[in-house]
C-alpha cells in the first residue's frame, strides 16, 4: 500500500504512454527513466533536463536504483 502522499503527485504517463507537455509544464529539475527508454532520453536532452537512465533487469539493480535515487534527492535515510 502506498503512503497517502502519493495522490497528491501529478501522474505524467505510464510505462508505454508518456505525456511530455505535462512534463515540460511542470519544469522538472530530474527526469528518471529506465535505460531501455531511449525516447525520453531524447526529450530530455532536446530539452536541456537533466535525466537519470537506470537499469531494472534484476532485484539488485533496482535495489542499486533506489539507494541511488536516495542519494541524489538526499534522502539516503528515506531509501
């Protein structure tokens, strides 16, 4: 079950469908994807965002993918 927080975050898309106005409307600082996702890989560099590309092939890499994310927001006790 997820934290009731997670209803106040605006949803841009999901795995396959991706709205990329609603991203460049909210003017992210960090766009995290996974590495396979080459599409949002170009928009984010069309569009001068930073982006995080991670790889999801096994639980230790999204477990590395969490403790990374923990790191880079600062939220290493959180993660």
């Amino acid at each position: 079950k997820y934290p009731p927080e997670v209803n106040k975050i605006t949803k841009v898309g999901s795995f396959m469908t991706i709205n990329y106005e609603l991203i460049l409307s909210l003017k992210p600082d960090l766009i995290i994807d996974y590495k396979e996702n080459v599409k949002t890989q170009r928009f984010a560099k069309k569009n001068n965002i930073k982006i995080l590309s991670l790889k999801h092939k096994s639980l230790k890499d999204i477990y590395d993918s969490i403790i990374l994310i923990g790191k880079i927001l600062n939220k290493t006790d959180k993660s």
